[in-house]
C-alpha cells in the first residue's frame, strides 16, 4: 500500500541548470525523509528539461510538470 507523503515541496523553475542540481540534492541530504518533491517547469530553453528527466529517473519521489508555454510569471 502506497503512503501519502507527510510533505510535498513544489518548487518553480525556469532556465535553470546552473543550480538545479544543487537544489535538488539540498531537498534529498535533509535529514527528514517523508517527502515528495515536484518541479514545475515554466517552458525552460535551455537543459532543464533534461536534467530534471534524469533526476526523475534515478528518484521516485521526485515528480516533473513541464509547461507548453511559458506563463511569464
């Protein structure tokens, strides 16, 4: 039986490979483990995209939403 996570993390991004490594890796060294994690992608140009691919690979609680367009905001 799956299990809600006790906490979910959203975080934005847009056009950010030169940090979003470290991100993600800041919310998996936390010492508390109940947790989820969700990118939401805002239509990224550069390799986003493809590292947050990768990170969803390798770590099943990590999830992605990428936008068709960017909201601007």
């Amino acid at each position: 039986m799956k299990t809600t996570p006790l906490v979910s993390i959203i975080i934005p991004t847009y056009n950010s490979e030169s940090f979003i490594d470290r991100t993600i890796e800041s919310v998996i060294n936390q010492t508390f483990k109940d947790w989820e994690l969700i990118i939401v992608d805002d239509f990224s140009r550069d390799n986003t995209r493809k590292i947050l691919e990768n990170w969803t690979k390798k770590d099943k609680k990590i999830r992605t939403l990428f936008l068709d367009t960017n909201s601007g905001g």
